[in-house]
C-alpha cells in the first residue's frame, strides 16, 4: 500500500459523511428496539451487549493498574473477566461498576460521533476495541464470537455502500443505547428471585456497604441517561 493509498484511506476514515435520510434513523431504532424486546432475536443479539460488558470490565481493570488475567463468553450470553489486584479499594470498585454502565456509555460515544457525521470512523474505532479485546479473550466460543463481530464490522466498513454503512452504524447503536437497559432489569428480577447473589451489583454491595439495590439503580439511571441523550442526537436527521 503507497503513501498515496495510505492518505485516502486516513481521509475516509477520518473524514465526515453527509447526514442519512431521516427514515434510516427511525427505522434502524424500530428495528433495535423489535431485537431487544422479542425472546429469541435478544437471545441471539445479546452476545453483543455481553461482549461490551465484559469488555468494560477489562477496560477498568486495566485504567486501574489491575492484572487483567483474560475474558471469557459463554453460549449463553454470560462472560467472565478475571482480574488481579487489590480486592478492596477504589480500582476494584471502578472495575465491577464498569459492566453494566460500560454498553449505555459504549452506545452514548457512538451516536456522539454519528452526530459529528463520522460513520466511517466509528466502524474503525469498533475494530479496533474489538481487535483489542480479541487478544485477551481466553476460550474458543468468546473468540469465535468477537471475531465474528469484527469480521461483520470490517466488511461494512470496506465493501459496504454509504448508506449500508451508515444503517450498519445507526442500527448497532441504537442497539448497544436500548440493549443496555433489559440486563439490567433482567440483573433486578434475579436479584429479587435470589439468584443474584454473586452479581456485580451484589459485588459492590458487600464491598461499600451500600445496597445492591442502589448499584442496580445507578446502572438504570445510567443506561436510561444515555438512552435519553443518545436518541436525541440520533434523530438529528430528521
């Protein structure tokens, strides 16, 4: 690749793109919305709200000078992070605190960077997070699901037309924005059937002294915050 080709393809990625048509939002954030909210397109979807978790996870513990052991995903739409440190104090705190917040603030970026008009770059950004939390992912299903994620994110990003790229980016979005609300409902009616005994929320609980119902509801608060912001600057277009 000259030096030529290299400038033009920092040129695109960094580079804006016009505004989409105001449908595509609407219709990428039905669509999102319809895959949170039916059983089996959730099921299936929230691998990729899992590999933010986790990732989040990762990402703190690495801020907070933690030894990141490696990432797990599971089938079944669990994820492990295992790291080692302190168990106490202010960096295993941020660490457990960052799964729930980490798909809301992952989703808030990103539509704060589709409002800037760079699709382009968010699709390379996305590569290069995943990419990242590719080499620390320790099992084959977490491997092959991260791979995956990227593969489809490379491929829009290479092949795919401006508007493919731009419905790719607004879809995903708007489902990291509304797919970070349900776990942590989900995380709530666990708790209260007592089966969320070694939740992050409960985690935190036995850390602070303070509720695991009030880490659950800061989770809330978060992911709704960020819903809330993130889908105005979305319907910019319209």
């Amino acid at each position: 690749m000259d030096a030529r080709t290299l400038d033009e393809l920092w040129t695109a990625v960094t580079g804006t793109q016009p505004d989409p048509p105001g449908w595509l939002a609407l219709a990428t954030g039905a669509a999102a919305l319809l895959t949170v909210l039916v059983r089996p397109l959730w099921r299936i979807a929230r691998n990729a709200v899992t590999i933010a978790h986790e990732g989040g996870h990762g990402l703190a513990a690495l801020a907070t000078n933690r030894r990141l052991v490696g990432i797990r995903l599971h089938s079944d739409t669990s994820g492990l992070t295992l790291s080692y440190g302190r168990a106490t104090g202010p960096g295993m705190l941020l660490t457990l605190a960052a799964g729930y917040t980490a798909p809301a603030l992952l989703g808030l970026g990103c539509a704060a960077l589709l409002a800037a008009d760079r699709v382009t770059l968010l699709l390379w950004l996305a590569i290069a997070l995943l990419l990242a939390l590719l080499v620390r992912i320790r099992n084959a299903y977490g491997f092959l699901s991260v791979l995956l994620t990227g593969g489809a994110f490379f491929l829009v990003s290479w092949f795919g037309s401006p508007e493919v790229q731009a419905g790719f980016a607004y879809l995903g979005t708007w489902f990291l924005l509304l797919g970070a609300v349900r776990p942590v409902l989900e995380l709530q009616r666990q708790r209260r059937d007592g089966q969320g005994h070694g939740s992050d929320a409960d985690q935190l609980a036995r850390l602070t002294g303070v509720p695991g119902l009030a880490w659950t509801a800061l989770f809330l608060i978060t992911a709704l915050a960020a819903l809330a912001l993130g889908a105005n600057w979305l319907l910019r277009p319209l």
